[in-house]
C-alpha cells in the first residue's frame, strides 16, 4: 500500500518517542510512506523569538490561518522547510530510515496560486475582504518526483510551503497538503495523526463516518479538526481508499489505525 502520513501538533516533539519512527521502519518493509508535517506552533514560537508578532484570521466556514506578509513567510519557510523538516530527517536518518526532506518548492512539488485577497470573519462577526498575503491554493502536486523517490526506498518529508506561479514561496496547510499529495499520488490510505484521539463530538470519539455523515456536521466541528475533516472530504473525492484522523502518540501510531483499532475512519460510503 502507499500511505500518506501527516503529522502534526504536539508529535512533532516525537524525539523523545521514538514509536513512530519505529512503526514507520516496520511498515517499510511491505508499504511506500510519505510524511507531510505541520508545525505552526513552532512557527509563532520562533516568529516572536525574532520580534514578528502572528496574526490569525478566521474564514467564514472556520478555518484559522496565519496572516502570512513578506517577513511572515520568510519565518514559515525558514522553521518550516529548515528547523522542523531536517529535524525530522534526522531522526529518521538515526534509526535508519532514508528520508528526504523537500518543501514544495523544491522540483516544483507543490504548486498553488496565490490568493489575491481572502475574506475572514473580524472580532464583531462582519466578514471583510482582506490582502490575502503569501497564502496559496494547491493546483498541482509533482507526482513524478514523489514516485522517482518511493521507488527508490526513500521517505519524502514534505514541509508545507508550495511555490506560486511566480516562484514565490507560499503558505499552504498542512493537511491540505497531505491530502492533495495523497490524491495526486491515488495514495491507498491517508493517515492524519494529531494530539488528540481522533474527531470528538459530544465528548465522544467517532470511530467511522462517511463523506455525507461529515458533511452533516461540519458546523460542530471545531478550528484545527475542521481542516483535516475538509482535508479528509478532498483525499477522498481525488481518489484516496480511506482516511484516518488519529492520534499520533500511540504504540503503533500508523498499524493501529491501519487496522481500524483507533482514530477516526473516514470513507466514502
Ligand atoms: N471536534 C473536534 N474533535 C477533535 N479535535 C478538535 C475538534 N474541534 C477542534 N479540535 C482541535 O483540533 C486540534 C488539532 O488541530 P491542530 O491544528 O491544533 O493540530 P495539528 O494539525 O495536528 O498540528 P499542525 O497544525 O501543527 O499541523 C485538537 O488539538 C483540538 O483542540
Ligand atoms: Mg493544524
């Protein structure tokens, strides 16, 4: 099988658990896997280190991004495609596992148009029109470079930067990263592993949901798990066999949701 795995949030400090990078070395031996990471916390830690207040806005459907300008994005590209990526390169590298890190700049991976102008929801709940900074939209993922790589044995390690159409770098979301990679490459399932058990309603964890299901509640679904629901509905309309939402400090963080033992299963029908 090929499987996408995106890691994010707190996991990212997996250096000190090395469950992960051990469930990625044993699926290797029978399945291709390519990571796509996130980060934005350590992005807002840096930036502040170096004097660049963050900025977030709010989409009207809920989405919370970064206000990216020209030293944002400087920041992003730098702790994101730099610190963050090759950090965990190195750690795959130390138990042996050969990954490469890339951005999507890099062979033209990512690719995504720039937003021009985006519309966010300000404080008294009005939308407004904004300057939509160095953000993106993805168009076009570079499979053949990704598929040159898994053939070989390599682990890409995508940091979630795309490049513009004028070959600026852009800020593009993590999961909806992962889920263009996955559908580009018509990848068999598509693994999002976060800091929390899965998709939570009612205090409750949903252990399976079809694409109309999610559909029906997206409303309730709160910022951070809504892209990835969105980014779930995206792999699967592109041709992913199954998405699953699950929490990345488990023993076996990538068989166990494989196997549908935890996490969220989203499918089709
Ligand atoms: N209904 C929900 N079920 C579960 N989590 C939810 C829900 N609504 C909101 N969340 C929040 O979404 C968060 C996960 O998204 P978040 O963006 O924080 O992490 P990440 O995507 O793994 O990391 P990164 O953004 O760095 O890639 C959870 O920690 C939780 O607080
Ligand atoms: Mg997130």
């Amino acid at each position: 099988m090929l499987i996408v795995v995106k890691i994010g949030g707190d996991i990212l400090k997996w250096r000190r658990s090395p469950e992960l990078i051990l469930d990625i070395r044993h699926l290797l031996s029978e399945h291709k896997i390519v990571l796509v990471h996130g980060g934005g916390v350590e992005v807002t830690e840096i930036a502040s280190k170096l004097g660049k207040r963050q900025q977030f806005v709010v989409s009207p459907k809920g989405f919370r991004s970064r206000y990216t300008d020209k030293d944002t994005i400087e920041i992003y590209t730098m702790v994101m495609a730099g610190k963050i990526n090759k950090q965990i390169v190195s750690t795959l590298q130390s138990h042996d596992v050969h990954g490469v890190g890339l951005s999507g700049l890099d062979g033209l991976l990512v690719q995504a148009k720039r937003k021009k102008r985006i519309v966010i929801v300000d404080e008294t709940g009005r939308k407004r029109v904004v300057d939509g900074g160095y953000t993106g939209k993805i168009n076009k993922v570079n499979t053949q470079l990704l598929q040159l790589l898994i053939e070989n044995d390599y682990v890409p390690v995508i940091a979630p930067v795309a490049i513009s159409e004028e070959f600026e770098p852009l800020n593009v979301d993590g999961d909806r990263t992962a889920a263009y990679i996955a559908g580009a490459l018509k990848a068999d399932r598509l693994i999002i592993l976060t800091g929390v058990q899965g998709l939570i309603l009612d205090d409750q964890l949903v252990p399976k949901l079809t694409v109309s299901e999610v559909k029906k509640i997206l409303p309730k679904i709160g910022g951070g798990m809504i892209t990835k629901v969105y980014a779930a509905i995206e792999a699967l309309e592109q041709g992913v066999g199954e998405v699953i939402i699950s929490f990345g400090l488990e023993t076996h963080p990538i068989s166990s949701p494989l196997k549908h033992k935890c996490g969220t299963v989203i499918s089709r029908e």
